[in-house]
C-alpha cells in the first residue's frame, strides 16, 4: 500500500481548515456561553422577584394576623368585662393595658381589678403550649415591678376560641383560669378541683 505524500500546499490548507473549524467551534462556544449566562441572569432575576413576592405576602399574612387578633379582642372584650365584673366583682377593667416599669414595657391585652386580686388576661385566638409561658412572663413581671398591689393576689387568664383539650387541662393543673370563646362568645367553666394559683 503506497503512502499519500502531502504538499506543502495541502499541509497549508489542511492548517487553514484546522483553524477555521477551530475558529468555528470557538464562536460556537461563546455563543453557548453567552446563552448559558443570559438564562443564569434570567433565573437569578425571577428568584429575586420570587423572594421579594413571599416576603410581601409573608407581611401581609402578619398584619392580617394581628389585624384578626385585635378583631378577635374586640368581639370578646364585652362579654369579658361582663363577666369579670359578676364572677370576680371587678371594678377596673382595662383592655391592652400597658405597662411602663424600669425602662421596660409589655402589654397585656386584659388587666382586671377587683378589691382582693388582680388579672392578667391573654386572649388568644388558637391557644397554644407557648402562650402559656407568655402569660407566666407577664404575671411575673407584674407581681416583681408593679408594687400598687402589694395585698392583692395575681391571677393568670387564658381567653381562646380554638384549644386543644390536653392544653386547657394543663392550664387546670398549674392553676390557670381559662375562658372559651364559643357561639355564645364567652364561656367559663371549672372542673371541680380547680384551684386558682396565686403568685
């Protein structure tokens, strides 16, 4: 079998077909780079606009929270001063009352007076664990900076319209009134045992 002897001048062709194929790939490439890049950028650009939309609506589910909230306070805030004022004889009522102690403040969305005691009342929508402790950090800090019921007992209420039944018994057992809100708004009961925990 002969061997095929290559001019110069095919070498020279074949060098220019190399870099033109080359040249070719190369533009190729860039192009593909460029389109790679431009669909990144596009990407990267609906996540910044994909965060920005759940961040809003993420604020707006708070507001709308808290706006149900004080919604809720205010359908319940009647029939409870009504009731503190017959089943604890209650002589001041105060809703979203707050407190200003020692450069701290907080608010507590009921406090209620009568002659022997004081109530600090959360009214909740859905009862939860956790709002247990709110409460006992809100009674305490009353009984620790308030001194204008040194001779009163401090008792914690729970108001809510949605609870879980193991929840309310637990409130029971650390001594911790509870009121249901219902169709007939406000409802209080106690099991027999019941007794109220004084701090």
């Amino acid at each position: 079998m002969e061997q095929e002897v290559l001019t110069y001048q095919q070498v020279l062709n074949l060098i220019k077909e190399t870099r033109e194929s080359q040249r070719e790939a190369n533009e190729m490439y860039e192009k593909l780079s460029q389109e790679t890049d431009r669909k990144f950028q596009e990407i990267a650009n609906r996540f910044k606009t994909t965060e920005k939309l759940v961040d809003k609506v993420s604020r707006d589910i708070g507001h709308l929270g808290n706006k149900f909230g004080r919604f809720n306070e205010a359908l319940v805030i009647p029939p409870l001063e009504k009731l503190f004022r017959e089943k604890f004889h209650c002589k001041k009522i105060a809703p979203n009352f707050k407190f200003f102690m020692n450069g701290d403040s907080f608010e507590i969305d009921m406090f209620a007076i009568s002659d022997v005691a004081v109530y600090v009342v959360e009214i909740k929508s859905n009862f939860s664990g956790d709002d247990l402790k709110q409460l006992t950090k809100q009674v305490q800090k009353v009984r620790k900076y308030d001194k204008d019921f040194p001779n009163r007992a401090i008792y914690g209420v729970i108001v809510a319209s949605e609870y879980d039944k193991e929840h309310i018994d637990k409130l029971y057992q650390k001594g911790i009134y509870f009121i249901s809100i219902s169709d007939d708004l406000v409802k209080f009961e106690l099991p027999e045992n019941f007794v109220p925990k004084e701090w």
